[in-house]
C-alpha cells in the first residue's frame, strides 16, 4: 500500500510511504513544510532555532 501526504494549501505530494498491506493507495491531508514555514507555523532554519527579541 502507498500513502500519499498532500498538502491541503498547495495540494501538491510531499511524502509517500510504502507500507505492509492491502494493494492500493490512500491519500492523507497535511502541510508540506514549504507551506508550514511561509504560515509561520515552523521557526526558519536560517535562524538556527534562536529566538529574538526587540
């Protein structure tokens, strides 16, 4: 069985995963990362996982 993760913003598959079991597909909604950080709901890789404040 293949699961396909697809974004629900960009709706494109960010992740597939082989698994034991029947033949087919499923398809599971989620945020790819790409998505995540430009909603502000990842800290950016950039920043080193550092917070600032002003």
């Amino acid at each position: 069985m293949t699961i396909y993760y697809i974004c629900e913003y960009c709706e494109q598959v960010f992740s597939t995963v082989e698994t034991e079991g029947q033949d087919g597909s499923v398809e599971v909604k989620g945020i790819c990362e790409e998505c995540a950080m430009e909603m502000g709901l990842l800290e950016s890789a950039s920043l080193g996982g550092k917070q600032y404040y002003n």
